[in-house]
C-alpha cells in the first residue's frame, strides 16, 4: 500500500504552519504552531523517509543485477 503525503490537506497544514509562524514570530526567533499541525507535518516526513529508503535498496539491488549481467 502507498501513502501519498502531496495532498491538498498537507499542503494546507503547511501553509498553516508557515503563517502561524510568521504570525507569532518573537524578536528571540520563537513562534508558535498547532501540536496537530507539526505532528501530521512530521508523519509526513517519516513517511518520506521510509520511501526514500526503499526506493535506494530497490535501486541498489538492481544495479547489483545489472552489475551481475554483464
């Protein structure tokens, strides 16, 4: 099964993310953003993550074949 984490709804939680930081931006460089936010932001990323590095094995086992053809 594969997740798609481009969507129209992550894409909204990241602009939500980017103005409520700016909204809440401090002279220190602290802001504020919703917990809900920021979880599905890095659930997103983990997921990424994890695709990334199946697609690299599934990439590094082929040249291993490939490798072994010629």
């Amino acid at each position: 099964m594969t997740v798609i984490t481009d969507t129209a709804a992550m894409r909204n939680t990241l602009n939500r993310i980017n103005q409520d930081a700016v909204d809440s931006l401090s002279h220190d460089g602290e802001c504020t953003v919703k917990v809900g936010d920021l979880s599905a932001l890095l659930m997103a990323y983990r997921i990424e993550l994890n695709k990334n590095k199946r697609l690299k094995k599934t990439l590094d086992s082929q040249t291993v074949v490939a490798s072994a053809l010629l």
